[in-house]
C-alpha cells in the first residue's frame, strides 16, 4: 500500500534545510523553490535521500559504508550475419 494511502505525506522537490530532536520527537524544516518554507514534527525521520544524505548529515550521522559502485558496458555494433529468430530492422 503506499505511503499516501496510508494518510504519510510524501514530500518531492523539497530540501531539508535543518533536523532536530527533542522529548517528543524529531523535527525537520524544509525548503522548496521560490519562498516556500515549512516544518513538519513526527515520532521518526528515515534518511532515504540518497548516498549523499542531508538527512544524516546535518545532525553529524556517520556512514559505516562505502560508496556504492556500478559498472556498465555500452557496444555499438553489426552482426556479420543476422539469426533468423530476430527481425529484421531498416
């Protein structure tokens, strides 16, 4: 079921600007473009923005991992001959 179903705002194209805790939970500001601004509180946070974290890197959060690695491969080429099980192209 997704997030919004189940009544979580889901925020895309905004920026964390700043995080912070207290007795009663966790805080996060936020900035979008132009002047919009705004502050949400919850019990949780979870750093899912990527590799490069705001989320974890404002309050100081290490990560005990590596950079992540991805190789790819890209040919551009012609058969000698063509199989019969593919189509031919023009």
């Amino acid at each position: 079921m997704p997030l919004t179903e189940r009544g979580v705002p889901v925020r895309r194209g905004q920026r964390v600007t700043s995080v912070g805790q207290d007795g009663n939970g966790v805080s996060v500001e936020w900035a979008a473009d132009g002047d919009t601004t705004g502050r949400v509180h919850g019990s949780h946070l979870v750093a899912c923005d990527g590799a490069h974290s705001t989320v974890r890197t404002l309050p100081g959060t290490p990560f005990p991992g590596r950079a992540g690695r991805m190789s790819a491969v890209a040919a551009d080429l012609t058969l000698a001959t063509r199989s019969a099980e593919v189509e031919a192209t023009t």
